[in-house]
C-alpha cells in the first residue's frame, strides 16, 4: 500500500532548486515503512543561471519566487540582488533578474521567509534585514555578535538559527559555535539555554513539531597552531519543550558526512540531504557531491537511505 502526499516543503535557503522541483511533484511513499524509506523522482534542468557569479550568498521563496541576496565575487562582498520566476519559465526561457541591490554588502548571512517577509541575519549585516514584494528592503534595530552561516529555520513565529561561524571581537580568530539562537520579531535576538552537542557550521536544519534536527556541517579546532577541518555526518536532535539534545552519527547508516548540504524536508518525515561537499581543506577548492541521500527519522528510530 502507498499512500501519496502533497504538502507545502519547509526549505532551508541552501536547497532552493530542490524545493522548486519537488513542490512540482506528489511523492508517494509506503505508508508501512517504519524506520527507512525510499523515493525516487527526476531531476529536471532549469536554463536560469545568476546574472552575476557569487558565493556565499543567501536565497530564500518568497510567492513561489526565487531570490538571491548578496554573496562574495571578486575578492568582495556584493549587495547585489536577483529574482526568478518559475511560472515564467514555463511561458518562455527566463532568467534571473536583477531587482534592487541591498542597502549593504553582505556574504554569510542566512535568509528565510516567514509571514511574507523574507529575513536576513548574521554575515556581514550590521542589522536584521528585511525585504517584500511591496515595500523593499528595510531594518530592524537587532544586533547579535557577528555570526556567519547560521542555519535557519522558522518555528512557532520565530526563526531559530543554529551553530554558525562567530569571530573573536579584535583578534579575528574565527571558530564554529554551538548556539542556538531564537529571533523573535518583535522582541529580538535570545540566546537558548540547550546548545548543539558538536559545533559546526555550513550544515542544515528542519524542525518538525517541536523537534528541531541538524545536519551535517563543518567543524574546527585547532593542534597546536593547525587549524583542522572536518565535514561531520551526525545529526542532533533537539526537543524545543524538553530542552535535551542527543546526537547520533549516521556513516553506520550509509550517511556520507556533507558540508553545505541542501536540506529540504519532504513528506513522511524525510530529510532530504542534497549536494554539498565530504571534505574541506584550506586553501584547496572541495569537490562538489552531486549524490542525494534521506535520512527518515520519527518511525521507530533513525534511518539513512543512499
């Protein structure tokens, strides 16, 4: 028996080309599968590309469009913006757009849309930003200690942000957090009291019900003057009531450990990892993964499918 589901698709900014297709799809899934499942869809190849080369960006769907901000190219961070309509792509070839800059340059912040605003943090932001369709861009007056690539996801009309770079004030020193993070609209940035067991940044999050989970990333730590780098394949399992936390390293299940991934949740409590990189080494460009696996989690344990 299967039983086919078409729902709405919590994205995380780094998966929007997945998100794009698969909202495009009705997945179907065994509804008798416990701990493992197993799904299978195309790929379908968009002509849109960027109309400037970037990194370290942030996109996020606002009204079923793509939007692209800022980022680093040439040595520098950029507050160019973009735009892409897939409803257009079906009419005729189209592109991205440009629409307006940002009013400051930034990379590393992350972007989510929550009530029709699309929100930006942490990078080189000196404040919260926000952007709609109707009034552009404009600032909240919130500051946190400069964090970049942070994981973001929106729950009960908040934004939880996870982990992320942070910079030692003077000195420059960077090192992965453990923070969580809760921002509140209207009251600001607030500190959780329960931290991730690793730290980590350039990873991926969803939260269902009130359990948050993490994925993957990149973790440092320094021998002696020897900054070393390690791509994780654990996840974490925070209860956002409860306050606990527990980790589990998922390489036993066939989970690659990913840096960058793209993480989109799909139905049936599937965790769709995308893309991204198993290792990262100063100085030397990582090679890009093109596989994607699920990790199915909430059916009588956790489970990941290659």
């Amino acid at each position: 028996m299967t039983t086919a589901h078409c729902r709405s698709w919590v994205v995380v900014p780094h998966s929007l080309w997945l998100a794009v297709l698969l909202s495009l799809l009705c997945l179907s899934v065994p509804a008798e599968a416990q701990s493992s499942y197993y799904a299978f869809f195309p790929w379908v190849t968009q002509s849109a590309s960027l109309q400037f080369s970037q990194a370290l960006g942030a996109g996020a769907v606002l009204n079923n469009k793509i939007y692209v901000f800022g980022g680093f190219s040439a040595g520098s961070p950029i507050s160019l913006a973009e735009m892409f309509d897939p409803a257009e792509q079906k009419l005729w070839p189209s592109s991205f757009v440009s629409i307006a800059s940002m009013p400051t340059a930034s990379y590393g912040h992350t972007a989510i849309t929550m009530d029709n605003v699309i929100y930006m943090l942490g990078g080189s932001l000196p404040q919260v930003l926000l952007y709609d369709e109707t009034n552009g861009y404009s600032w909240l007056n919130y500051q946190w200690t400069t964090t970049s690539y942070w994981s973001s996801v929106v729950w009960n009309n908040t934004i939880l942000l996870t982990g992320g770079q942070m910079i030692t004030s003077g000195t420059r020193t960077t090192y992965a957090s453990d923070q969580i993070v809760l921002f509140d609209p209207y009251s600001g940035f607030r500190q959780l009291s329960i931290r991730l067991s690793r730290s980590r940044y350039f990873h991926g999050s969803v939260v269902i019900g009130t359990v948050l989970y993490v994925v993957g990333g990149l973790y440092t730590t320094y021998f002696g003057t020897t900054l070393v780098t390690t791509c994780l394949s654990s996840m974490e399992t925070i209860d956002l009531l409860e306050g606990t936390v527990s980790i589990v390293d998922l390489r036993s299940e066939g989970l690659t450990p990913r840096c960058d991934p793209g993480i989109t949740l799909l139905p049936n409590n599937l965790i769709a990892v995308v893309g991204g990189t198993t290792s990262v080494t100063d100085g030397i460009a990582p090679t890009p993964e093109s596989s994607v696996q699920l990790i199915g989690v909430g059916y009588g344990g956790t489970a990941a499918v290659t």
